[in-house]
C-alpha cells in the first residue's frame, strides 16, 4: 500500500500531561472496565464489547486525539482508495458469513456484536494497511519472531500437555485459517487497539525515558485485565491465576508495544496478535 508522504501525514501529538497522570488516567480505565465485566457478569464476548465506548471515549476525551490515531499513530487522512475499499471488503466476508449463520441460530447477543464490531473494524484495519510500506514489513518480521514465536511455543507446549483427543489436522487448520480472517478486523477495535493504540500511546510519549518499563505495565495491566472472564476465576485463586496470566502477557505484550512505538502502526502488534491466537484456536480450540 502507499507509504506516508510528508504531505498527507498529518502530525499528531497528544496534548501534554504528566506521566503519573498519565499512569492514573490509563489505570483507571481498565479498572472501570474490569469492574464493570465482574459486577455485570458479562460474557467474553460482551467483555470486550464494552472496551469499544471505553475506548472511544477515551480517545477522544482524555487523550483529545483523532480516533484514527488509534490505528496511524501519525493520524494521515482517512482515505481508502479503490484498493483499501477492496481490502476492507474482502476482511468483511467471513464475520459476515459467521454473523449471517449466528443471527439464524439465534446465539448470544455478545457473539452477534462480536462480529458486528468485526464488519466495523474491517474499515480501520484497511487504513492501517493502506499506510503499510517495506519499511514496516521489517518491523512486523521482528515482532513476529519475538511475541508470535513466544505465544505460539506456549501454544504448542499447552497442545502437546493436553490428555483430550485432538481434532483432525484439516479441521485445526480450517478453524485456525478462519479465526485469523475474524481476529484481524475485530482488533482494531477491540482489546490490542485499547492497550496499543490507545493506552499505551497515552502513556508512553516519543522521547520519554523508561520505555520498557512503561511496555511491562501496559503489559501486566493487560494481563490482569482477562481477569473478569477467566473461566472459574475466585478471590481465593486471585493471585495464582495473575502468576500465571501476568508473565506471559508481559513477554508477548512488551514486543507489541515497543515495535507499535518503533512503527506507528497498529497492524504490526495486531496482526501478530491474531497470529497467536489463530494458532491458540487452531491447536487447542478457542477459549472457553
């Protein structure tokens, strides 16, 4: 796709804040949406839907930002052009097929928003790719050789650990092939837009000291945050459960935010993470 041109690039920075503020703003917001999911009881699905006003609004509001800064970091033009109109188009097809056979099920409404969200995401996701270049497939490479090869080893050990009967190598792929097609429009507004896009721009600002240890808070935080639909998640097992979740989230996710930073754009950390969780789904099914 076209790289960005000094003339179509509008420069964006956030409105200067403190860093501790900074810390308290983004902090408080994942911790009004894991309040939220517990209190309300919500499903996964319905988990990360309510990410999108959370998101949005704090985009908007708090960090006083473009919402297309989310996926651009520069925040160019929102345009597409005949080839992201197509891109967007081709990345509709299977949700819209899943949501077409959910609505004839009549499943959840989480599920059925889920790919809604998807449709929607497929649009955001295509102006990303449109302001992909070479430059950025060296950086995507990267991140995939760091985060994709660490979450794919633990899905691989988690496969080869598990006493179940596992499913014909064609179905694995099929199902890993159409989770990815899913994943990659929905994360562009779901979950990697909030702890890449947005929290973690909040947070860390060009130039600032202590990057990495800024990327292993984003990071641990984001870990934590899958506590509210952790299956069977009790007080009693609190911090077992983040000793497990919390390592993990930190290798693949400070990666993800060291190469967003590194490239601006949110395809790189995103499309990885749907790579991992492709694989995930492909080996072990998806989560419960």
């Amino acid at each position: 796709m076209h790289p960005m041109s000094a003339a179509s690039v509008l420069a964006y920075d956030a409105p200067s804040a403190s860093r501790a503020r900074r810390f308290l703003e983004g902090t408080a917001a994942v911790a009004l949406w894991m309040t939220l999911g517990l209190v309300l009881h919500l499903s996964a699905y319905g988990y990360l839907l309510l990410g999108i006003p959370i998101t949005l609004a704090f985009q908007r509001y708090i960090r006083k930002a473009p919402l297309r800064a989310m996926w651009v970091r520069d925040a160019p033009p929102f345009q597409l052009r005949a080839a992201g109109v197509a891109i967007a188009i081709g990345l509709m097809i299977v949700p819209l097929v899943d949501l077409v056979n959910l609505l004839r099920s009549h499943a959840s409404w989480g599920h059925d928003g889920w790919n809604v969200a998807a449709l929607a995401g497929a649009w955001a996701a295509a102006y990303a790719l449109r302001y992909f270049n070479r430059k950025l497939l060296r950086e995507l490479l990267l991140c995939l050789a760091t985060s994709g090869t660490i979450g794919i080893l633990v899905w691989i050990l988690q496969d080869v650990a598990s006493s179940g009967t596992p499913q014909p190598i064609g179905a694995r792929l099929w199902f890993g092939v159409t989770s990815l097609l899913k994943f990659i429009p929905v994360v562009f507004l779901l979950e990697e837009v909030w702890f890449r896009g947005v929290f973690d721009s909040h947070l860390h600002h060009p130039g600032e000291k202590r990057g990495v240890l800024s990327a292993i808070y984003v990071s641990a935080l984001w870990g934590i945050w899958h506590y509210p639909v952790i299956p069977g998640h009790q007080i009693q097992t609190l911090l077992p459960t983040f000793a497990t979740v919390i390592p993990f989230h930190v290798l693949i996710g400070v990666p993800f935010s060291l190469f967003w930073r590194r490239s601006g754009n949110l395809f790189v950390p995103a499309s990885v993470h749907c790579f991992i969780d492709a694989v995930r789904n492909g080996l072990v099914g998806p989560p419960v």
